[in-house]
C-alpha cells in the first residue's frame, strides 16, 4: 500500500466548489485560445478531429470503462447519427426544413440513441462475450447494410451535403473552419460535462457496481441488465453527437464510418488512454489523432508504429497513459519526483532512442524492399541516407542495440528509484 | 402472526443427486436463525434457492407470505431479502464509501435515475457515512475496498447487506476464516445492525451460534433433522449423532 495521507477535504454535499470547477474552465479557456495559437487550416482541421474523437472515445469509455461492456461495433452509432445529420443538411437545403446548424448534432445524438434503444435491447441482457458477439455482428450487419439499403447510406460513395445552408447564428453562416471549430468545441464542452455529470448520477454510479460485481449489484436492488441498457443508450447518444460534428465537418459520411475498422479503432484510442478514468480516453484521442495526422505525414508505415505502441500499452501499462499520469501522484504528494528524474533519464531516454532507432531500421527496410529500382536515397530523421548503404545500417543497428543496452542496464536502477519515491519519509505515516 | 420467511416442502436437483431433499421452516419476525450442519450438507444452496441466486426444483419459498417463485435476485431484495456471501462478493475497485452508498441508491428511491446527482443527496451521504460508522470503517473510507484486509471486506460486506435496510438478514458464514478476536468484533457488529430484523445465518463456529441465535435448524443431507432453541438442539440425541457431538468436541 501507497501511505498516501486520506485526511484530504471532502467538498461538501453538493457544493458546486472552485476546486471542482477549476479543471473544466480550464479546458474551456483552452479551446477557446488554441485557435489563435495553431491558427492555419490544417491545425484547425486537426484539432476539429481531435475533438470529434474526443466525445466519441469518452460515449466509448461509458461501456468499457464505466459499464464493463467491451463493444467491437460502437462505429455503428456515430456512423448513423452522422449519415442521419447529413441527410438533415440536405434537407435545409431543399428548403424542407430549416435550423440553425450548431443544433444539427443533437439530432444525430437523438437518432444515436434511438438505435442504442433498440440494440441494446437485447445486447445488454449479458454482459462479457455475448454482448461483445453481438456488438462484432450488429456492426457488420449496419456496414453491410450501407450498400443495400442505398437511399439511406448512399451505396460505395456515402452521401454528401453542404453545411452552410442552415440558418446563420449572429451572422456566422460556418463557411470557414474556425467557425466550425468553435461550434465543434462547444458541443465537446458541452458532452464532456455531461458524460462527467452522467457519471455521478445513481445510474451511472451502478454502472460502476455492475462493472465490478454484477451478481452483488442484483443482489441490491439492481438489474444489472437494466443498469447496463441505460449506459448504453447514454453511450449511443454521446456517439451520435460526435457522428453529428463528423457530419458538419466533413460534409460527408461512408461506409468506413460505420464498419469494423472504425470500431475497432476507438477501442484502441480508449484503451491507449486509459479506461480506468474519466479523462483518460481525453488523452488517448489527443495523442492518436496527432500520431494518426503528424505520423502519417512522414512514414506509410504509421499504422505499425500505432500498433506497436498500443501493444506495448497493453502490456506495460494496462492502466493506458492516463494510468501512467496517475502513477506518479503518489510521488508527486511525496515530494519526492526529484528521485525520478535521473533514472527516467539513464533509461527511458535509451529505450526511446533504441525504438527511433528500430523505427529507422525498418523505415530503411521498407525503402530496400519496396522503392523502385535504383532508388537508393530516403529522408530518415532529417537525414538523407541510403537504404542499400552498409555504414547506414550499421550506425542505425549500432543505435538500436546501444539504447536496448542502455535502457536495460538502466531498469534495476528505475525499478529501485520507483520504489524509492513511492515510499514515505519515516515518520510521515 | 405470518412468519417472516417460510420453507414448504422445498425441493433442488442438481442433475441426478438432490441436494436439497423437503425442507419445511418457518422464521418469525425479528427471529435470529442459525442453520447448522456438516459440509456439504447444502446450507449455501439453500441460501442460494431463497435468494434466487439458483431456481429450485420443487416446493414454496415465501417472505411476508408472499411467494418468490419465478423471481429474480433483484426483484426478491426489492421485497426486503437482503444476504451476504461466504465468498467475500464486494465491488473491489469501488472506494469503501462508494459500495456502501449504492448499497443505500435502491432502498432510498434513486432507482435508475439519471437526472440526479448522488454528491447532492445529503440522505443518501449521510445514510452511508453512518454505515461506516456503525462497521467500523470511516478510517478506510476512501481506499479501494480491494484492499482492504479480509476482515474489514467481511464487515464491508455485513455493512452492504444491512445498508438496504431490509428486514430478513442473511448471513452466509460470516465469520469463515476469521481469528477469535477478529470473530469477537463480527458478532458483536451483527448483534449490532441486526436489532429488531429477521436473521438467518449458515455458521460453523458453534460458538457463535450459541450466543447468536434464538433458534438452531440442523441441516444433513439436505434435510432438517431438528429446529428447536439451542438447548432443545444440544440435547437432541439424533443430532449429536448425526453432527453436534463430533463438531462440539472440535471446538475443545
């Protein structure tokens, strides 16, 4: 056991406290003046996705994390409220109806929710395999529907639309990607807030209970199959809001919104940052969205790199980053970080240079096997080397086994200092 | 006067072998009930038929009069049946508070709401700190109650089962595997909470029983051999034979 002091305050019952309200406000402020410091195009078209990935990786965590339900088709849910937005665009824009468009996501939740209803229906009277089962063959039975049921989902090419044609707000008509962004950001805040909020509810506190011991939680009152079919349906409309801002910002909606892949690949986002906390998916579509944007702009091989970390996740750290922050707020209350740092250093240091360094050897693998012949030259970390070049080689194996080496020597020294620094001071207790 | 819990002929198979074999009892109100017997004997299967845990195969269970056939764990504790488990059965990744205070979100009405806050309900906060009060834990209120030394997860799970407020207690071998002075505090905890509600309970320290309980069922092979008040009980000769004789002389 840590020897953490539990003397800390409690806020009292219901008391709305700065405390509590620092971390939101603080977010808050922050979106608002990202804009002004990542303020070309692309950034903002970054951290649009970002925050779509956001709300869609938290509705995620409501099952996996809170509820203890593993999904393999929640694309399903977002997919459908998306394509039901763009439809809706396409309808202001006929003239059939007409709204404001900051309002279009609710609409894409609400429909989220209503198949989130009728899936959960029967998807939620087990938890662990079968409902995992079904949530793998109901996602593959919507993504093949998108080529059957065309008029819905518009058959191989999607269906598209055109945002601007929704009633202007204070004259913003949402032309331009910093009007989108600002949009997209008050419904992140707006989500975020309320999935927390959901969280703190009886329901959403049973959710917890069922996670950890369904058959004690029936034995208190609860049906477990009824607590997890209201997460669920609370799940289904948080990702149709994030399909709602897809919708806006992309103006259009595919297939591979609602397939497998799609599903499979917030599973890793969440799971990367962390089930066990609120925030912690927060992290991992931050973090995926900018190894998915900035990665793929130098390696076609970003996707292993991807998965090589999410494997390593797994296995080194299954409390995902966010676990890993929280690690160290028992030192940190210590006041003993200090005792961290030269380790971190002498071994971790190493080991990142030992992984660039295999990343190199297989970037430079990949450039031997597959450019055209007599295409010798690559760019590997701001250098221009050969990939038939023997000295390269060398000096990048040299670098790997070197920062393996390194990073090895250096673990019994980190694995002393962490247990160093989770310990108390004599007489702390 | 309707007993509090009542047993008609009740009847369980597991494939081929009975377990259970015509099990008739009737539990007073506010009655502390001991069932005693050797292992295997099938008191947690008994247990786990009154509780729906598993269906049975013939027979009446009956709370208040009312039959529970066909009816789901959640559905009887609804009804006022609350249990503990021999096989300590918390929410171990939940704070100590935390399991305490969803034991406290049915009995006080929250249902499956999601349009309240639990921090805002000074009842249900209150409700739960007393709990903790009354099971010794306030200390270890904010620790995962996985955790938690093995006796304060028996008082932790004491302390769900009464949270409730029902009005039957069981207790399946709430002091299984506890030292004299750890058993000393559990029994001194159920006089406790269990003031003025029906207990039953599975126990093999005879100690206990005999300070416990108001009256004693023994339980071999799946049928009762005598029910009667612990002195009734010592005496009966079929149950020396059958068990007490060989368990009383254990205990010295």
């Amino acid at each position: 056991m840590t020897s953490l002091d539990h003397t800390r305050t409690r806020p009292a019952a219901g008391g709305l406290s700065l405390a509590t309200l620092a971390p939101w406000l603080m977010a808050a402020l922050f979106l608002a003046v990202m804009p002004f410091i990542f303020a070309d195009n692309s950034a903002i078209t970054i951290m649009n996705q970002m925050a779509i990935t956001i709300i869609f990786a938290l509705a995620y965590n409501m099952l996996l994390g809170q509820g203890g339900m593993l999904s393999f088709g929640h694309a399903v849910y977002m997919g459908l409220g998306g394509f039901m937005c763009v439809h809706i665009m396409n309808w202001m824009e006929d003239g059939a109806i007409s709204m404001p468009l900051p309002l279009l996501p609710l609409f894409g939740g609400l429909f989220g929710l209503g198949f989130a209803m009728l899936i959960g229906s029967f998807s939620t009277r087990k938890a662990g395999t079968v409902f995992a089962m079904i949530s793998l063959g109901v996602g593959e039975l919507i993504a093949a529907c998108s080529v059957i049921v065309v008029v819905f989902f518009g058959g191989e090419e999607g269906v598209s639309g055109d945002r601007t044609y929704g009633i202007p707000v204070l004259g913003v008509e949402f032309l331009h990607q910093i009007e989108v962004y600002y949009l997209t950001a008050f419904w992140l805040m707006l989500s975020a807030a309320l999935m927390y909020l959901f969280s703190r509810t009886p329901v959403g506190r049973m959710a917890n209970a069922v996670r950890d011991n369904p058959e004690r939680a029936e034995f208190l009152g609860y049906s477990q199959r009824w607590v997890r079919y209201y997460s669920f349906c609370a799940s289904g409309f948080f990702a149709g809001i994030a399909g709602g801002l897809f919708a806006i910002n992309y103006e259009i909606l595919t297939e591979e919104n609602l397939n497998l892949a799609t599903s499979g690949t917030i599973l890793l986002v969440t799971f990367l940052g962390g089930v066990g906390f609120f925030f912690g998916p927060i992290i991992g579509a931050i973090v995926f969205t900018l190894l998915a944007t900035v990665l793929k702009l130098h390696t076609e091989l970003w996707q292993l790199y991807v998965g090589a970390i999410f494997v390593a996740t797994v296995m080194f750290f299954p409390g995902g980053l966010a676990g890993l922050l929280a690690m160290h707020v028992a030192p940190w209350r210590l006041g003993k970080m200090g005792v961290l740092v030269k380790p971190y250093l002498t071994t971790l240091l190493p080991g990142v240079i030992g992984g660039l360094g295999l990343a190199g050897a297989t970037e430079m693998l990949f450039h031997a096997r597959e450019a055209a012949e007599g295409d010798e030259a690559m760019g590997l970390f701001f250098m221009e080397v050969s990939s038939h070049s023997p000295v390269a080689w060398a000096a990048v194996l040299a670098v790997t086994a070197a920062g393996f080496w390194l990073a090895r020597r250096g673990a019994p020294g980190l694995k002393a200092a962490w247990d160093e620094a989770n310990t108390a001071p004599r007489g702390r207790r | 006067m309707s007993a509090a819990l009542e047993l008609e002929g009740l009847r369980k198979s597991f494939g081929k072998t009975e377990i259970i074999r015509g099990v008739d009892l009737s539990i007073g109100r506010a009655e502390r009930h001991a069932i005693i017997g050797p292992n295997g004997a099938g008191k947690s299967t008994l247990f786990n038929l009154i509780t729906g845990r598993f269906p049975k195969t013939s027979g009446a269970i009956r709370l208040h009069g009312k039959d529970l056939t066909g009816l789901a764990p959640f559905e009887i504790n609804r009804l006022g049946l609350s249990r503990s488990f021999q096989i300590t059965n918390i929410f171990p990744k939940m704070s100590v508070f935390e399991n305490v205070r969803c034991a406290l979100l049915w009995a006080q009405g929250h249902r499956y709401s999601f349009w309240s806050l639990v921090s805002r309900s000074r009842e249900l906060n209150e409700g739960a700190e007393e709990i903790l009060e009354q099971i010794n834990l306030t200390a270890r209120r904010d620790l995962p109650a996985g955790v938690l030394s093995y006796a304060e997860q028996r008082a932790l799970e004491i302390g769900i089962t009464i949270a409730g407020g029902a009005d039957v207690i069981m207790l399946d071998e709430p002091t299984a595997g506890m030292s004299h002075s750890e058993t000393d505090y559990i029994v001194d905890l159920i006089r406790e909470v269990t003031k003025g509600k029906t207990l039953v309970m599975v126990e093999h320290d005879m100690g206990v029983v005999f300070g416990l309980a108001d009256r004693i069922s023994v339980l071999v092979y799946g049928e009762i051999i005598a029910t009667g008040t612990p002195e009734a009980v010592r005496a009966n000769p079929k149950v020396q034979e059958a068990y007490l004789g060989a368990a009383l002389e254990a205990e010295h």
